[in-house]
C-alpha cells in the first residue's frame, strides 16, 4: 500500500489540534475549579447580619435600598418582607438576607441604623447585581429541566428590563466533550417574600452538543447537536426546592451512526430527529455549601423529570423518558457515607441524540442505552472537621441496556460493571483514581457538581 504524506500529515495536525484544545479545556476547567473553590469558600462565610439585642423588637420608620450592578431599587423590595412599620426580629431579617441571595441572586449587605430619640430603626440594604458570574452547574442545584452537563460556565445578565425584574441573559456550560448554550428571557411572575419562594416565566432558546463514547463496532466519538426553544414555569424556593413545568420543541443529529439495531431506536445519523416535548421536573438541593453536605447541614438532594414526547409539530418519533436521582448523607462521627442512586427509564421510540448515559469514575465511556441504573456509595473521612483536605473511598456500579437490542454490545438486559477508588478533595477541586475490570484511571471534578 501506498503511503500518501500529505494525509499523513494532515492527520497528525489534526491529532495536535484535539490535543491543544483538550489541554485547553483542562486548563479552563482547572480555573473554573479555582473560582468555584474561591466561591464556595466565600458562600460558607456569608451570612444574614446580626441583629443586636438592643435593637430586637423595634419599630422600623423606613427600609431603603441602594442598588449597583444589574438591578434597581425597586426590582430589590419585592424579595423584602419587612417594612416601614414592622418590627425587628433577627428571623425577618434572616429571611429577607436570604431571598435577596438565593432568589434574587445579589450580593447583600444592610446597615441597622438606630434612632436613640424614638427608639426606631432603619434598614438600609445595599445590593449588587454582578453582569456575568462563572458558574459551576450544580446538579441538585440547577434549574430541573436543565441540560445536565458537567463542567463549567459563564452567565452574562442584563439590567432588568421592567419593574418586575425580567433579564436577557446568556448561559454556557463547557465540558470536555459536551457543550451547551443558551439565550434566556426569565420574567419574574410573583414573589412570596414571606414564604421565600418565587415563580418565573422562562423563555430559552438552545444550542448544544453532545457525546456518545462509541467502542463497538468501531471506537470513536460520535457526536450530536441538538437546538430548540422551550417555554418554562419555574417555581423555587429558599429552601432549596425547585419546580418546574414546560413544553420543548427540538431538531438532532448525528455526526455518525451508532450501528444500535432496536425497534426503540430512530438513528438521527441517516435523518434529523425533531421532537415537541411536554416536561415536568422537581429537585430539591442542600442549601449548605458543599463543603458542608453533610448532617446537620445536609440530608437529601434529589431530582426527579419526566419527558413526553408528543406526535404533532413535525414531530419525527414519539417518546417517554423518566429520570431519578437521589442522594443520601448520613453521619458517622466527624465522617459521612453518602448512597447516591439514578435510573433513566423510556418509553415508545429514542433518537440516538438522546441515548441515556451513566457515568462512573473507573472508564472512560458511560455506559449508555435507552434505559440506566447508577449505584454508587462513598465514605467522607472526617469531612466535619476542619480542614482544606479531605480524603473519600468509594465504590460503585452502573448498567445500561437498549429496549429490543439484540447485539453483543447493546443487549436487551442490563449490563453491570462495578469499579472502586479514592478520592482526594482539596479547595474546590477533586481528583479520583478508581479501579475496574478495565484497569486503573484518573479523574477530576468540581466539588458539587455531583452529589
């Protein structure tokens, strides 16, 4: 055979472009682990300012705000609870710190000012609304009909558009292989400033692209891209609990075929798949920092979504997809075992763009099908004391399977493959080396990303 240079050549500069953006991609990442660390750190030293003894029980005569960044005044006093008239309690103050934060996403400071004469006070909140903020996806703590990508990202927010807040923003999210991006219209309906909770109409329009690690017949990435638009109805909570109902419509495809022969399967490699979604979502997150996942701080994170793909709108396939996720922190001594478990279940006809994944520490390709099973257990030595460095065991197992599959690589019955390691923690970062039945491997992650 013949060889031919110039393709060889081209080959290997290609090679070296993947290899420079993958370092690229590290290197980014591995800044973003920084400032989520840096982030983290500074979201376990804030809190609601104390309200001296003196002061406790005193009429207020006036509440004012003064606004920087991307907010105003007036889009600030929806999330307050106290007014001219109330009186101090340091609970009321408490709660109306945290919807500033949580809900409305501010930076927070207030000054009691104390009128000896009259024995009143007045509250001056200061407020700052930051135009773009790095953000880590938490999974517990994202929106619930949000892609789930790990990785990092970047949100760009403009100053509110009317009185009720309602923003034009931009959202990323970058991970090795995965990618996604969004324009966003969020227009806060209504807010509860008593309950801490709010209720948001949410415009999106989406672009992403995803990845299937393909090892039989032939080992290679495929990659799909999916774009759409989607109209939500969010309600969240300061206590960590999300709701969320909407309708999606979307288009997919394939960079390759996946070479999967199942009746549950419509392969968006030959055809373009195009979906109209009903959804549905609720998740619930610790309100702690991560560093802090456990008890007393830390109970239960879950999320819990379902999908109907619906015919109608040129729909090309139907489709129902199911997906659970829990995780469980339970003390022992300064230590936590936490049990996490997941399971994606679907129904009717999968595009191949949107096969279900189960991810695990110990091999590089998820295993993947039209239906997943996660099981995974990890044991945080003294993670209650303190201390930048924290050490975890874990061990875990994970199985998929592809409804009506008939191949070796994509059977009918789930497929079981368990792997075991450590885990260092250190400032916001986590590097894991675990061991399968397919040797030895290294990971990274970002503390709270996952459960």
């Amino acid at each position: 055979m013949l060889a031919i240079p110039g393709r060889r050549a081209g080959a290997a500069a290609l090679r070296d472009s993947v290899d420079l953006i993958r370092a690229a991609m590290f290197a980014l990442t591995a800044f973003a682990c920084i400032v989520a660390g840096r982030a983290q750190a500074a979201a376990a030293g804030e809190r609601p300012p104390d309200v001296s003894t003196i002061d406790r029980g005193a009429r207020i005569d006036d509440v004012s705000v003064e606004a920087y960044g991307v907010t105003d005044e007036a889009v600030a006093k929806r999330y307050l609870s106290l007014h001219a008239g109330s009186v101090l309690e340091q609970r009321a103050v408490d709660r109306d710190y945290t919807n500033l934060v949580t809900l409305a996403g501010l930076r927070t400071r207030l000054e009691i000012r104390r009128h000896p004469k009259t024995a009143s006070v007045s509250l001056h909140w200061i407020v700052l609304g930051k135009w773009f903020q790095l953000t880590d996806h938490p999974f517990y703590g994202d929106q619930p009909l949000s892609i789930p990508i790990e990785g990092f990202g970047g949100v760009f927010t403009s100053r509110p558009l009317d009185g009720s807040g309602s923003t034009l923003s931009t959202y990323s999210q970058v991970a090795l292989r995965a990618q996604l991006a969004r324009i966003v219209y969020t227009k806060p309906l209504w807010v509860d400033s008593m309950s801490g909770r709010e209720g948001d109409l949410i415009l999106n329009t989406l672009v992403a692209r995803g990845d299937f690690r393909e090892t039989e017949p032939v080992t290679r990435d495929v990659y799909s891209w999916v774009s759409g638009n989607e109209i939500l109805y969010l309600v969240q909570g300061t206590n960590g609990t999300q709701i969320e109902v909407g309708f999606r419509n979307t288009r997919s495809t394939s960079k390759y075929p996946t070479f999967i022969t199942a009746p549950s399967l419509y392969d968006t490699f030959y055809r373009p798949a195009r979906s109209s979604t009903f959804e549905a979502g609720i998740s619930h997150r610790c309100t702690a920092p991560p560093t802090q996942w456990y008890p007393p701080y830390c109970y239960l994170q879950y999320r819990i979504e379902g999908f109907d793909s619906i015919g109608g709108l040129g729909a090309t396939n139907e489709s129902r997809t199911l997906f659970a996720d829990a995780a469980q922190y339970d003390r022992v001594g300064a230590s936590t075992l936490v049990l996490h478990g997941a399971l994606n279940r679907t129904g009717g006809v999968l595009a191949t763009s949107g096969l279900l994944c189960a991810y695990t520490f110990g091999y590089a390709k998820a295993t993947c099908g039209t239906d997943t099973n996660l099981v995974q257990a990890e044991f945080r030595i003294a993670d209650a004391r303190p201390g930048p460095l924290k050490f975890v065991l874990f061990t875990e197992t994970a199985a998929s399977r592809v409804r009506g599959g008939t191949q070796v690589f994509a059977p009918s019955s789930f497929v079981w493959r368990a792997d075991s390691g450590v885990g260092v923690a250190y400032r916001g970062f986590r590097f894991n080396v675990a061991y399968g039945n397919q040797g030895g491997r290294i990971t990274y992650e970002v503390v709270g990303q996952l459960f």
